[in-house]
C-alpha cells in the first residue's frame, strides 16, 4: 500500500466533560460545526496515527498539516487536544491533518527527529489528496516547536505550500 494510505478513520465523541472544557475555552460552535477523527495512515510502509479535524458542512477547503511538538507522550495530541487546537482552526473553514510521529503514541517505528518523522506529515499530503472535501491548490502547514522544525524540513522538500507558520 502507499505512503498516505488511509487505514482506519473513526469519529472521536468527547465524553461531557470535555465538551464542557471546549465550550467554555472556545463555543458550542466548534462541537456543533466539526467533525474530528483518530486516523492511522501509513508512511513509509508504517502504522501512523494522528487526526483529522474538518467543518460538518459538505464542502471544499483548504488544507493546514499541523505539525505538533514535543516527543512521545509530551506534547502528543489526545482527544480533547485535538478539538481546543485542531477543530477549533476547522471551524474557520479548513481540513486540518495531524501526525504523532513514528514511535509515538502507538504508532509503528522509531521516533527519529526531524529525519523519516518528517515523511509522516508529508504522507498527510497524500492522504488530503485522497480526500474530496481537501483543495490540494491550498495547502498550508503549520508547527509549533518540535514541529516548526519539522515545518521547516516540509518546505525544504516542497515547494507548493501557499502559506506556512512556524510557532513555539
């Protein structure tokens, strides 16, 4: 199978607490309008995980990879992470993908910085190309500390991003 191969997709349902948590940092909007979801993807052949957060409403929108920090379980995404930081930017009219990384948060292989890691958010690219509510003619990337390192290796070997922002 190749690089960005969609393996499993499954809808994330915050328990109410955590609704309660996202309406009260951002609005019932966010919960009310996207959809998030744990995926596993491959990348190099390996069982990546990460999410997909995007509007409910049927549609065409750009598309923000967004590289995370951290390592391991420092900084990975969990499932209220990805709703106060993925769906949140959903909700403005975007797809946004995210990678935890090769050997982290049971993902296959080794955690390796700034090398193979980096093909994990580049196969998000093939994913979104899979995908039909993804505008493969507006792709943007983003990171945050580890992943503004990772951002930065993406525009060495991409030249198609129309936008990108590096935080930390």
């Amino acid at each position: 199978m190749p690089d960005g191969q969609l393996i499993s997709s499954n809808t994330v349902a915050l328990p109410k607490v955590m609704r309660t948590v996202v309406k009260k940092l951002y609005s019932q909007e966010v919960l009310d309008n996207t959809v998030v979801k744990r995926i596993t993807y491959l990348s190099d052949g390996l069982r990546i995980n990460g999410y997909l957060a995007k509007p409910k409403a049927a549609g065409n929108y750009p598309v923000l990879i967004w590289n995370r920090g951290g390592y391991g379980e420092r900084g990975a995404l969990n499932d209220l992470r990805a709703y106060l930081i993925l769906a949140s930017t959903a909700l403005w009219g975007y797809v946004v993908l995210a990678t935890q990384y090769r050997g982290n948060m049971r993902s296959e292989g080794k955690e390796s910085w700034g090398d193979k890691d980096v093909h994990d958010s580049l196969s998000l690219l093939k994913l979104a190309e899979q995908l039909p509510e993804c505008d493969m003619s507006r792709v943007a990337v983003e990171g945050a500390s580890r992943g503004g390192m990772t951002t930065y290796r993406m525009l060495t070997m991409r030249t198609d991003f129309r936008c990108a922002v590096v935080h930390a």
